[in-house]
DNA sequence: CTTCAGATGCTCT
DNA sequence: GAGCATCTGAAGA
C-alpha cells in the first residue's frame, strides 16, 4: 500500500505519480484491482474548480479537509460517482480525482459491476471503454459515496506501486516506463482562467 | 468517427 | 430552483 506520505504533497506531484499505480477494492471476498491510467488536481488554495475553492467548508467538502489519503467520493448528475484521494498535509483542502484506469484483476466481477455480463460477454465497444472515465471507474470497483471519507490504510480500498505486494501478478505487465502528457482538466469551464490550467494527466 | 438529448438527485443559494 | 469534476444510445457523416 503507498504509505499516507505519498498523499502528503504538492497535489499535481500527487495525481502525476498515482499514474500507473494500482487501485485496489476489496469488498464481500472480492478483490478488484486496475492500474490507473488518468488522474486530475483539484486544489482549494487556488482553483476555482475545487469544490474546497477559497477553504470553501460545506457538509460536502468537509471530506477534502481530512488527513490526506482520506476517499472523497460524491455523486454527479444524480446518477454517477466520482472517486478522489485527498492530498496535502492535513487541512489543506484539495484531491485528486480518479479519471481512468485499466482492469487488471477480477475482470468478471468489473465487467458484472460495468456491463451486467461476463468479462468474454462483453462487446468490442465495451472494452474499449471500460473504465475510461470517472464514473466507470466507480461503478466497476462498486465505489459510491458509502466510501466517501474511508481513511487511508482501510482495506477497502487502497492504491499499491505493484500487485506483486498484494500477491497478484499484473497480466499485461507492469509497463516499465511510463509516457506521461498533461493538458487542461475535463468539465470545468465553469472555473473561468483556472479551466485552462494543466492538471489533467493521463498515460 | 462525431454530435446530441436525456437521465437523475444531491448540494448550495 | 439552478447547476453539476458524467454516461449512454441513437442518429448522421
């Protein structure tokens, strides 16, 4: 599991180097895991796009003031989840959001979770775009908003350098070195200058 | 490949 | 009441 230091900084360092690391979701026996491949900085201090904008403290942003590695996850357009790991030291408000990943184990139960069918059931087009976007990523790890403020360190849900830690192997490999490119954040026009600021990141 | 409408409910004003 | 860190299927190019 990355240690809570790993969170504990500058928030873009935080979303550039969760690229590639590995989400793991246990819940009811199942152990789920996909290598992350898109993330997002969202910063309170500074950006208009963090719902935490200015220290803004709600019942909603609440959770981006808690010890970093803290699951900030709520609810979009009513229907879809978005998962975000708190970064910073503590009390700085700001995550990043979880935007795109690949499946790597428990591909009958993502694909369940994703598709209501079996992982060789599963179109072309779906596999296209399985988990790439942050309310897929949500509905196949079967992430809502219960795990909103789950610390860091449950078992739940954790993010590891490799799946060799956890006793799994990665079926398509670890990669090796990883083409990193960045460009402005997805949805956000409503943050006026700060829409144009690079902190999408993707592999 | 692209655009487009519609779904749906929580959050904050 | 307005708006939202989205997704899907249908239709057209």
């Amino acid at each position: 599991m990355l240690p809570q230091s790993f969170f504990d900084r500058d928030t873009v360092t935080v979303a550039r180097d969760l690229l590639g690391k590995y989400l793991v979701r246990r819940y009811g026996g199942f152990v789920l895991a996909a290598r992350i491949t898109e993330t997002e900085a969202y910063i309170g201090r500074m950006d208009r796009a963090c719902h935490a904008w200015n220290y803004r403290r709600t019942a909603r942003t609440e959770t981006l003031f808690a010890p970093p590695g803290t699951a900030y996850v709520y609810l979009i357009y009513g229907m879809y989840h978005c998962l975000n790991l708190v970064a910073e030291p503590e009390g700085e408000p700001a995550a990043v959001l979880i935007r795109g990943a690949e499946p790597r184990h428990g591909f009958d139960i993502i694909a369940e979770n994703r598709f209501h069918c079996k992982a060789a059931e599963m179109t072309a087009r779906q596999k296209k775009h399985f988990l790439d976007g942050p309310g897929k990523v949500c509905a196949g790890l079967n992430i809502d908003r219960r795990l909103n403020g789950l610390p860091w360190g449950s078992p739940e849900l954790e993010a590891c350098a490799s799946l060799a830690e956890i006793g799994l192997t990665d079926p398509a490999g670890d990669g090796g070195s990883l083409d990193i490119h960045s460009g402005p954040r997805i949805g956000v026009d409503y943050a006026g200058e700060d829409a144009k600021l690079p902190w999408r990141f993707w592999l």
